[in-house]
C-alpha cells in the first residue's frame, strides 16, 4: 500500500549560485557520509548531486506531507550510491514503517525527483508462526538436485528458478539454501520479484524471464536485473528511456514454438543483434528460448524447435561470451543438451518430476514438507456428523483429530478423502469437508494433542507427495506447491 508520494524539480545552475553565496548550504544539506561522495566529484557532477540531493529530500517531506523541518529535517534523510552507482535512501524518518522508492534523473539544467514511500505491512502477508503448522524445507535435497542436473547436463551456469515465491517453497528459504548450494544466478518471473531478491542481498545475476514494461527501464539498470528482450519494439522503447550514463544488461527471447513471447523472424533478430551490438549503454548477455514440450515422451516437436532455433540464431552476430540459455527443468533432466552455457531449473530443483511419470526417473529428492500438530481429540458416538454439509457420519464410536490447516492455507476443499500419515509412519483419512482453517482425520486410537501429522512427505517407508495432492485434484504438483499460502511458516531444516 502506498502512504505517501512526493515529486520535486531543481535547477541546477540556481543550487550552485546558492552553494556559492553561501558555503554553508551544502553542510545543511548533506549528511557527512553524503558530504564525502560531493567532496570527491568535481565540476558539473559535484552540483548535480548537490541537487539532487536537495530535491529528493524535498520531495520526501512532500511525501510525508509535513515539509522540511517538521517530521523531516535535512539529515534524518541520507541517499547514498549503490554499488552500481545508484542513488538509494539509506535511512530516513519512516523507515520503520516504509519502504522508500526514489527516483533521480537529469534534464539539461534541471534535476527530477520523486519518492514513494510503501507501507511495510503491506509487503509481507502476515505468517502465522504461532500456528501449529509449517512448511518444512529441506536444505540437503535441494543441494542434491542442484548437484545432480550439473553432473547431468554438464553445464556451466546453474539459474536458479524461484519465481512466485519460489514455487511456494519461500523466497527467503529457498535462496539461502540456494545460495549455500552455489547456484550460479538466478530467474524470476517479474520485475518486483528481482529487486525482492536485491533487497535480500543476492549479488549474482539475476534473469528476468517475462516481459518488464519499459517504463520500468531506470529501475532495471538501478537494480542490474536483466531483462528480456522479446520485440524491437520493446527494445527501442526501452533504449529512449535508458537515462544517460546508466548501464542495461540484456537478454533476448526467441520464440521458436512456445507460442509466449519473443522473436519469431529472422529478419527482426538480426536487427535487434545489430542495434544491441551497436548500444555501449548495453550489455548483451543472454538469449534463450523455451521449449514446450521437453518433459513428455513425443519428441518430434522438441526437435521441431530446435531446428527453429538454429534456423534463427545460427551465424547471428552475437557476443563471444553470451549466455545461451535453452534448458528448462525437462530440458536438463531428458534431452541432450542444446547448449551447456547455462540452464534455467525450477521443477526438477525443488524435486518435482516435471513429466509426472511419462518419462524414466530421474533421482530427485522433494525439497518441501507439509506437517502440523493435532489441536484437539476427542472420541465421538457412531451417527456423529463431521465438519460441514455433514457429508461424513460415524457409524461407530470413533476418535477423530482435529489438524489446523485448511483450504485459505492452499488445502483445497476437494481433498476431503486423502489420507495423512500418523508419527509411526500409518494412515489417517481426512473425514468430513475441508474447511477454511481447519480439517479432521479419523484416528486409529487415541493420541494426544500436538501429535504431529505429515501432510506432505514421508514418514518411514510411507510417502504423500505432492503429486498425490495434484493427481486427487486433476491438476499438476506446481498448482499444488504455488498455492500454499503465505500464512503458512517455512522453516529451512537440514
């Protein structure tokens, strides 16, 4: 949610005037730290970031709506630059409460600011950690996936696929683990979700794998994200809004039958390769395309694409050092491998047989569990009514548990009827609708409350994966994972 925006425009030329007639502005303007990076830049670039930075903290007063000097004095605000040479607001008076989005650019003798402030709260879905149920992720499986497809597919760049919350898996879980199995990048969906991982403290490279408007371009190179080029169009755009002396790491998307985005003709890409050749304000790094059907068992198609791939690309005037990168999960775990530059792996690194079956196992180890503690038991008579609908009705005395997970967690309703394994690795049927929080199971015996059940996962030699959920709803295990709602903790374990 956003709680406050501010714009300002300063011209440059009556800040240095003002520098001038009074030394002593620029000590009320500039934080200490801020005074350093002013005293080591000269000419012209010392008064634009003077500038700048009196506009932008006028712009924050206005954000916060009081002006300079009530809630917001000079130095309660500091913007220093990143390690990309972009400007970032270190600390200021809200930043308890607000994320501080800012934007500094220059026209000629005029410098343009603006700031957003965006309320904490509203970045994070409350989690429940009081709530006795959890996500448990599993560290050691994923660095035994990762290893696996680098031993298999022989590749040189391993990109990490964490998109919507890392498959439902935990943004912050998964990239630690990630991080600590010496992944070599990683691939997100959109824009939001590379500058999350930024503001996590990920340095490596990060692969932005669907289409960022270009309006977005400032925050692309202040963030080093790199996009994808999927037009000309796009691509023409992007470069009139690239500002001077920013830097723009691309990759291009060739679309050779996915059907999704990216370029299809040959003619397009050439002029595309030639203008990012041409651009010193771009870095070339990447092209790539997807394949649509590497994880089923026909293969006519897959090489379909391949052979438009080739019909695109080949003799292209690209980079000595770019990155081709083809192989998605289906890709790196049954084919032959079109380019060995760098993979692109989400399902099979989370564990996931992406071809559910159709092709020969592959040793992946599911990374994600789901458990929970019993929250109340109790023995009911036969003819007793079960949860809602009374869809179930004892027909003998009967224990039945109570677990505290439901289908606001991502459990749907339509998994009434799956069982969940008990500590000693038996059986318990869920009885009865699965409601909004809760569900019951019909026990063996009675057992005491905070008895821990597995929802997913295994438990001695017994299993329910997720494939056993996905196959009940009529769907695919990544539908499963990615709904599994954030309310739900995940706790990284061995």
């Amino acid at each position: 949610m956003i709680i406050g925006q501010g714009i300002d425009a300063q011209v440059i030329s009556d800040v240095t005037r003002l520098a001038e007639r009074r030394p002593e502005f620029i000590d009320v303007v500039l934080t200490p730290a801020e005074r350093e990076v002013f005293d080591v830049r000269k000419g012209k670039h010392q008064m634009e970031f003077l500038a700048g930075r009196f506009s932008i903290k006028e712009a924050y007063s206005k954000a916060i709506g009081t002006g300079i000097g009530s809630e917001a004095h000079w130095h309660d605000m500091e913007v220093l630059p990143n390690e990309a040479g972009q400007p970032v607001m270190v600390k200021h008076p809200k930043q308890d409460e607000a994320v501080a989005h800012i934007s500094i650019s220059h026209t000629g003798d005029t410098v343009h600011s603006s700031v957003i402030l965006e309320s904490l709260a509203s970045l994070h879905q409350p989690v429940s950690e009081r709530r006795p149920s959890w996500l448990e992720i599993s560290a050691e499986a994923l660095a035994h996936n990762v290893a696996y497809v680098r031993e298999l597919t022989e590749t040189n760049r391993f990109f990490a696929v964490v998109k919507a919350n890392a498959y439902g898996h935990g943004l912050p879980q998964i990239v630690t683990a990630a991080k600590r199995a010496g992944v070599d990048g990683f691939a997100v969906a959109t824009i939001d979700e590379g500058v999350w991982l930024r503001q996590f403290g990920v340095k490596l490279p990060i692969l932005i794998l669907g289409v960022t408007p270009a309006t977005y371009v400032a925050d692309l190179a202040k963030y080093d994200l790199i996009p994808v080029v999927a037009s000309e169009t796009w691509l023409d755009d992007a470069l009139r809004q690239l500002k001077p002396e920013a830097t723009l790491t691309v990759s291009v998307a060739v679309d050779t039958g996915m059907g999704r985005i990216g370029i299809r003709n040959r003619a397009e890409l050439e002029r595309v390769v030639a203008k990012l050749n041409a651009t010193d304000d771009v870095v070339f790094q990447g092209i790539g395309m997807h394949f649509a059907t590497a994880d089923g068992n026909d293969t006519v198609y897959f090489e379909k694409q391949l052979a438009k791939w080739h019909e695109l690309t080949d003799k292209l005037d690209l980079p000595a050092d770019i990155w081709r990168h083809l192989a998605n999960s289906g890709t790196s775990l049954w084919h032959e491998q079109p380019s060995t530059d760098a993979v692109r792996v989400g399902a099979a690194m989370y564990g996931f047989d992406a071809s559910q079956g159709a092709l020969p196992n592959r040793e992946l180890q599911p990374v994600l569990s789901l458990k929970a503690e019993l929250v109340h038991v109790k023995q009911v008579p036969a003819g007793t009514s079960i949860s809602y609908g009374a869809t179930y009705t004892t027909t003998e005395p009967e224990w039945i548990g109570t677990v505290p997970v439901g289908y606001a967690d991502g459990y749907p309703r339509a998994l009434q009827g799956m069982d969940v394994l008990l500590p000693d690795g038996r059986r318990a049927e869920l009885v009865g609708r699965i409601a909004m929080d809760q569900f019951m199971i019909r026990l063996p015996e009675e057992m005491p409350v905070g008895t821990v059940v597995t929802l997913i996962g295994q438990v001695g030699d017994e299993e329910i994966t997720l494939v056993d959920l996905a196959n009940k709803m009529d769907t695919i295990p990544y539908e499963i994972a990615t709904g599994l709602s954030p309310r739900l903790p995940r706790h990284l374990v061995k």
